[in-house]
C-alpha cells in the first residue's frame, strides 16, 4: 500500500457552546484545517489541525507541503515517515510551530489509515486499556460568564449527566483574590460537593499568584488548577505545584517530547495535559503518556475528544477527555457519552467519517 494523494481544506469552525448555549462570545468562529490522505488501496485517512490563528493559510499550505513529502509511502511505516518530513524540513523549522502543527494532522491520517487497513479501531491499536473512559463538560463555564449564566449553565450540565466539567478563574479586568474565590465558589455552590470541578487559569497568573489564590480555594475541593502560569516556566510551575495540595495539571501548551520531559523531570505538575497538535500527533502523544507513567503520572486530553478518546482509553495512566465539542459538528457520528462516560467505538481507525454538507458549510 502506497499514499498517492492528498487534500487539505480550511474551514471556519463555530465556537459556541452546544451543551449550555453559553457562548462567550456569539458568532466566534475558530479555523482549522482537515487533511485527507488518499492510497492506492482505496483507504483515506482523515486528520486535523488548528492554532494558526491569522497564519492559518501558512498552516494550510505547510500541511500540504508536507503531505507531498509523503506521497509513494508506505502509510504502515509512521515512523520513517516522520523522520523523512523532519528531514524534508532539514530539521530548521521545529521543534515546535507551524511545522509541528502540519505533522500532527499527517500523523493522525496516518493513524486513522492504519487502523482502517487493519480493522481495527485506534484504540486497539494503542492499547485499548478500556473501552469507555470518563469525561468532562468543557467550554461552557467560561470566565466571560455573569454569575447568573455560570450557575445556569451548571445545572445544565448537571441535568445532562455530567459528572465532572471545568470552571475558569483569572476573571476579566483586574479582580481582587476575593473576587476569583468568590466566582468559584459560585459553581461549586451551583453543582453541590460530589461533581468533579476542574478550573483552568490559561497562564494568566504569576507563580505567587497561583499559589495564594489557589491555596485560598482549596477548601472548594478542585479536582485540578490548570496551566496556572506560563507553561514553559517549569521552576515557577513547580513552586505552585510543591505548596498546593490542589493538584495543578499542565502541558497543553508544550511542544514536543523533550519539552515534557523536562516539566516532568521539574516536578511542575502533577496532571499531565497533552494537546495532540503541539505535540506531534498520535505518535508523540503517546510516547508523553508513557514518559508520564514512568514517574507515576496521569495523563488528559485537550480537546478534539472525538480522537482524543481513542488515546486516552488506551493507556493505564488515561484519566479523563475533555469534552470540547466545537469540532463535532464536523463528523456524521462522534463517539456516544453515556453517564458521564465516553463509550470507544468499533469502527475502524478513529471511526470519524466527515459530513461533507458540514465541510461544505464551514468552507473559509
């Protein structure tokens, strides 16, 4: 089996917020670019990438440019083939940006055509540790959010099943430490002690921020603090995480292997949090799952829970996915939650087949 071809599409993906109709901000929309990976046997496999922001063309034609390097490949062999685009690239545009973002949607393709000559769903492929794993409400109790919509839209959620979702802190303007707890006590008040409550700061805080405003929360029982200040600040990150008895989870902004490896030598975080595009893709994705279970880590997911899932299920340190589903509109079926829980399907690969109208529709 030889690749033969290839597709990259931009599209303009809406960002609201179909399980509490809390939109931050309504009409956002997020560009992504999708790939497809056409082969001689008739397989096609479908990958994703995004955070090009305004670069999101540069993105496009680097995803394009390096999908060619792949052409006359065997899709089998992942490995020779991300070490022929790294060295297509002589090695000068990585280890992180644009270039990172155009292997990951090659990597996931590839993924996907593997599964798919194999008959076999990813997860399998990977692993398969479990066949459901837990998850958890996201994008909805954003910190844009009055009180009254945060608590609206838990109980939503609540009423939906959840039994774990994510609140944010580092509120808007510029709030007294008072003003942060007293928002996050809101939703814990609004989901009541049993529901898992996560809370994302986005880097937003410095070191001794996070360590006075979290250790001032933590009688709310959070399940985790998220990426409390800058992810490549591994010492500061370690600060907060040695003096809070909150686990503090991190790594969505880390790219590469090496960069986890060393937040993890660091001890800076206690969860970690791997984001699939900046890391390379699956391949890469699941080799930090592993580093992270060698020092007794458990490791999430961010975002695209529909491929997510698949890896999370696969490994014995998998914790939870987050359920962001701004890209499930994408797909014509997306793995089914079940009490709180994501069940893996058995259609093979990533089991993700595209709905062209969607594809059509969101077209940039």
């Amino acid at each position: 089996m030889k690749i033969t071809s290839y597709e990259a599409t931009t599209l303009l993906i809406p960002e609201d917020d179909p399980l509490a109709n809390m939109p931050e901000e309504a009409g956002r929309t997020r560009p992504v670019v999708i790939l497809r990976l056409r082969t001689d046997s008739g397989i096609e496999g479908i990958g994703l990438t995004f955070y090009g922001g305004r670069m999101t063309g540069s993105l496009r034609v680097a995803v394009e440019e390096l999908a060619g390097l792949t052409v006359g490949e065997d899709p089998l062999r992942i490995e020779k083939i991300v070490a022929r685009l790294h060295a297509g690239t002589g090695d000068s545009c990585g280890p992180g940006g644009i270039f990172m973002l155009a292997l990951s949607a090659i990597d996931i393709a590839l993924w996907d055509i593997k599964g798919k000559a194999l008959d076999q769903p990813l997860w399998k492929l990977l692993g398969g540790h479990r066949d459901r794993v837990a998850t958890y409400a996201s994008g909805s109790l954003r910190r844009g959010l009055s009180d009254d919509q945060a608590q609206r839209a838990a109980h939503i959620l609540v009423q939906k099943g959840f039994n774990e979702m994510k609140t944010q802190m580092a509120l808007p303007g510029n709030p007294t430490p008072a003003e942060e707890v007293r928002r996050v006590r809101v939703v814990r008040e609004a989901i009541g002690p049993d529901i898992k409550l996560m809370c994302d700061i986005n880097q937003r805080w410095r070191p001794e921020q996070a360590i006075d405003i979290g250790s001032r929360v933590e009688d709310v029982g959070l399940f985790w603090l998220e990426d409390v200040t800058t992810a490549d600040d591994y010492a500061g990150l370690a600060r907060v995480t040695a003096a809070l008895k909150t686990p503090v989870a991190g790594g969505e902004y880390v790219w590469g292997i090496v960069p986890f490896r060393h937040m993890i030598e660091a001890r800076s975080v206690d969860i970690v949090m791997i984001d699939i595009c900046r890391v390379g893709g699956v391949t890469q994705w699941m080799k930090v799952a592993g580093m992270a279970e060698a020092f007794n880590l458990p490791v999430v997911s961010h975002v695209m829970p529909e491929m997510l899932v698949h890896l999370v299920a696969a490994c014995p340190n998998g914790l939870t996915v987050e359920y962001m589903p701004w890209m499930l509109c994408l797909y014509q079926e997306t793995p089914a939650l079940e009490h709180g829980q994501l069940v893996l399907p058995n259609k093979p690969g990533l089991g993700l087949t595209f709905d062209e109208k969607a594809v059509a529709a969101f077209k940039a």
